[in-house]
C-alpha cells in the first residue's frame, strides 16, 4: 500500500484544499469516456433493440460529457496559474509540451507499429505521402480541426486543449486581465462565450471548445460566491450527464453542461469538507485522475485488444444483457494495467517533474 501511495499520490501537505476533489473529478470524467468506448466494442454482442441496448445508447451518449468536464477543469487550472503570475511564454509552453507529448508520442508510436502490423485497422491513408501529411497532423494535434479521424481516437481533443493553451495566455497579456476587476473579467469572457458561441453556431464550429470558459468562471468566482450545497452540485451533475440525452440541439446541450459542470465544480472545490468533495476524493477515484492522462491515450487500445481476444474464444453475436453487465467491471480493470504502467513508467517521470517557473520583467 505504501508503495502504491508513493507512486500513485500526487496531493501533497499544504496543497489546496480543492486538489483532491478534483483529482477526484478527473477519475470520474476519464472513466465516463471508458463507457464509450466499452459500449462501441461490446455492441456486436448485444441484440439490438433490446433494453440492454437502449441502455447501451444511453450510457455512450452520457460518456462522450466526460471530455467536457476535462475542458472545464483544464480551463479552471491553466488560468488560475496564468493569472496569479507572469510567466515567461517560451517556458510556460515548454512545460506545457513536456506535460502533453511524451505520452502522446509513445502511444503515437504504438498505434503506428499496429497500424504497419494489423494494416486491416490502420487509419492511415494508402498513398505514403497522404500517410505521411496524415501522420504529421496527428503529431502536432491538429487533428481535432480537420475532418480525417485521429489515429489515437481520443487526442482530437488535445487539439482544443493546445489551442487553449495557446490564446489564454495572449488573451491574459492583450487585454492587461491582471490588471482589470473580476466584474471586468467576467464581462470580457461573457462577451467572449458570446462571439465563441455565434461563431461555432453560424459557422459549424467546435462549440465544446466554450466549455474551457466554465473553468475560468469557475476560477474568478470560489472566493466570491457562497459554496452550493452537496445537493444542489449533485442535481447539476445529473443535469450534465442528462445533457447528452436532451433533443438534438447543440447550443441547449453545450448549455446545460456549461452551467451543470460548472456547479458541479464550484460545490466541490468551495466547499472541500462537503458530501460531494469527499465523494470525489476517495483514493481510488483520485489515483484514476491522476494517472487520467495515460489511461485516456491507451484504454481504447487496451479494450480493442481485449475484445479481439474475446471475440475468438466467443465470436460475436446478441447473446443478451448478461454479457454487456458481466463484461463491464473486467474489462475496466484490465484497462487500469496498460494505464498504469504507462503513467508510472512514462508520464510521471518524463511529464510530472516539478519545475518553478522564473519571474521576469518580460514574463507575459
């Protein structure tokens, strides 16, 4: 257990008390995109139509949020670093390379050796120099504003998150926000989510890039407004995970998560010692939220894996609801080794150093 503790524990003594919960809220989102991708792969052996499959549908349409609470909680956390002192841009961006990249690359590589492997799975284009464009957007996350599929299924979002990494800061330095009230600031990024949201609207543009704006709200607003009770946080985190299930209107959707994950966040980070922080702050969970970044790069492989090896020793076909539940909790667990290994053998040794960044009279 010790030895678990020292590699898996990230909160330290003296850190804010809001840490935990939202290691805890990183645990949970990763493991909503783990139902989307076990409902897709264990769909051949559900009879359609049935109650397990409306089910199904229901519980990936309810997963796909949990990118959104990602958005959100990467909002809140660059943000409130940038804002609370100048940095300079070249370090600020090394560190955040250093965090994304050698993850990504050795995933990246290892979808690349199965793709030359197992070329039936390959989402590489057969013309090498298209292979090779293809393969280059991927590396500098462009892919999550092109139309190709990313070859890591789930780094299209990465690109959002880089493009946020990006504008927050010239946002912070054009506008002089350090400088300006929290009312100032709130009015700008209104104005902000406003154009965002018309653009995206008009324009078919990524609107979930909006939801990054909730983690600012969130970050100006916890010593300024009163800690929602338990309760009212839990309504809006139903509200969210509902969203998905609302009619097919985009702005509505984007709108109920907006406002649901942002409560949902605030309850938990303003009232640390409430019900629903120390829900989100039981071990397991956190240790889930702080290896989330390797375990969201490689639990899709590790699960496709799986179920091709399933699917040999029992091949495909509706066999009922028994199999989708039986399935569920394994299939989870499985995909906790590749994560784990990945983040203890990778990601913490190469991407969570800690590093103090210089203070400059040229910092941004």
């Amino acid at each position: 257990m010790n030895w678990l503790t020292s590699q898996f524990e990230l909160a330290r003594a003296g850190a804010a008390a809001n840490l935990k919960p939202m290691e805890g809220l990183r645990g949970f989102a990763v493991f909503l995109v783990f139902l989307v991708h076990y409902v897709s792969l264990s769909s051949p052996w559900i009879a359609p139509l049935s109650e397990t499959a409306h089910i199904a549908t229901a519980l990936h349409a309810i997963g796909n949020v949990g990118v959104d609470l990602f958005f959100v909680l990467s909002g809140y956390l660059i943000y409130g670093t940038l804002l609370a002192r100048r940095q300079r841009f070249l370090p600020y961006i090394r560190r955040r390379l250093q965090r994304i990249y050698p993850t990504f690359t050795v995933v990246l590589m290892m979808y690349l050796l199965l793709s030359w492997a197992v070329p039936s799975e390959s989402k590489l284009p057969k013309d090498p120099l298209m292979a090779m464009r293809h393969i280059a957007e991927n590396f500098l996350l462009l892919t999550g504003f092109t139309q190709r599929d990313a070859i890591i299924t789930v780094s299209w979002s990465l690109s959002y998150e880089m493009f946020y990494y990006l504008a927050i800061p010239l946002l912070i330095v054009a506008f002089r926000l350090r400088e300006r009230s929290v009312r100032w600031r709130v009015l700008f990024f209104t104005v902000v989510l406003a154009l965002s949201t018309v653009y995206c609207i008009a324009f078919s543009g990524p609107l979930r890039l909006v939801m990054f704006i909730a983690g600012i709200y969130l970050h100006e607003s916890l010593d300024r407004l009163p800690a929602p009770v338990s309760l009212i946080g839990m309504v809006a985190l139903l509200f969210a995970l509902g969203a998905p299930l609302l009619p097919q209107i985009a702005l509505l959707r984007t709108g109920v998560l907006f406002f649901g994950f942002f409560l949902l966040c605030l309850s938990c980070f303003a009232g640390p010692g409430g019900r629903l922080a120390r829900a989100f702050s039981v071990t397991p969970l956190r240790w889930l939220g702080n290896m989330s970044y390797s375990y969201y790069l490689i639990h899709g492989l590790a699960l496709k894996g799986a179920f091709s090896a399933l699917a040999i020793l029992m091949p495909p076909a509706p066999i009922g609801s028994l199999f989708f539940w039986a399935w569920l909790a394994p299939m989870f667990v499985l995909t906790l080794i590749p994560g784990a290994a990945l983040f203890l053998l990778i990601e913490r040794p190469c991407s969570l150093t800690r590093q103090v960044p210089a203070l400059t009279a040229r910092a941004f």
